[in-house]
C-alpha cells in the first residue's frame, strides 16, 4: 500500500498566465514570438463545457 499527500496550488490568473507562456517558450526553442504575445496581451482563460479542454482566447494577432 502507498499513501500519498494530496496538495493543492493555488494560481492567480497572472501566475496562470506566465506558466502557459513560459511553457510556450521553452517548447518554441528560440522564437519567442507566441510567448511575448501571451504575456502582452490579455488573455481570457476558461474550460470547454464538457471539461476536456482548457482554452485560452488572446487578443490581438500574430504571424505564425
């Protein structure tokens, strides 16, 4: 049997928000295009209604 401790963290929308984009960057490699975007703009961020999807609508746009 193994027993574990169950946490919970606690992010702000801001905090939120930085992770997304610091995720963003390190899997862009060196072009930080995406992620200069995410944290200049804002961003709205919510769950699909069937919870499968987490969504993050920006502003603005960007050339991919």
């Amino acid at each position: 049997m193994r027993t574990t401790s169950l946490k919970t963290i606690y992010l702000s929308l801001g905090e939120l928000k930085e992770a997304i984009a610091n995720y963003v960057r390190d899997k862009e490699g060196t072009k930080i295009g995406l992620y200069a975007h995410i944290m200049n703009s804002d961003c709205e961020m919510e769950w699909t209604q069937d919870n499968t999807e987490f969504l993050i609508s920006m502003d603005g746009e960007i050339e991919d």
